[in-house]
C-alpha cells in the first residue's frame, strides 16, 4: 500500500501533466476532492492499496496551501 500526498507544485498544465504521469506508472489513483474550494491546486493526494471512502479540503485562510483529508480502507490481499 501507498500514500503520496503533498505540495507538488503544480501550478503549471505540464507539472501536473508530469505528476499524473508518473502517478499512473506507478499504479497510484489521484484522490479528487467533491467540493474543492482552491483556485490553485498545488496539494494532491494519491494512493494504491486503499479504496477511499471520503476526501475533503479544509478552508482557511493563514495559507495559500488548504489541508486535505482522506478516509481510506486498506484492501485485503
């Protein structure tokens, strides 16, 4: 099982386009919020091993980052 979450700087289509790319090499799924309030998606969260049940994004306003959350279940080999 994986969890790579982070700030990847990703305020450019080919950051993300790099990102995503190695993501899917490595088997990893790109957790997508519902509602999310960011103008500028920096911060993602991607996993293998796990099936999500929920993930948020937490406003505030001390930072231009907002913390994300993530409620996973471990799959069972």
């Amino acid at each position: 099982p994986v969890i790579w979450a982070g700030d990847f700087n990703t305020w450019s289509p080919g950051r993300k386009e790099f990102l995503n790319r190695r993501a899917t090499d490595l088997g990893l799924t790109h957790l997508i919020p519902r509602d999310d309030p960011r103008a500028l998606i920096l911060d993602h969260i991607y996993v293998r091993g796990f099936t999500p049940i929920f993930t948020e994004v937490l406003t505030m306003s001390s930072s231009d980052h907002y913390p994300m959350g993530a409620v996973l279940r471990l799959n069972s080999n």
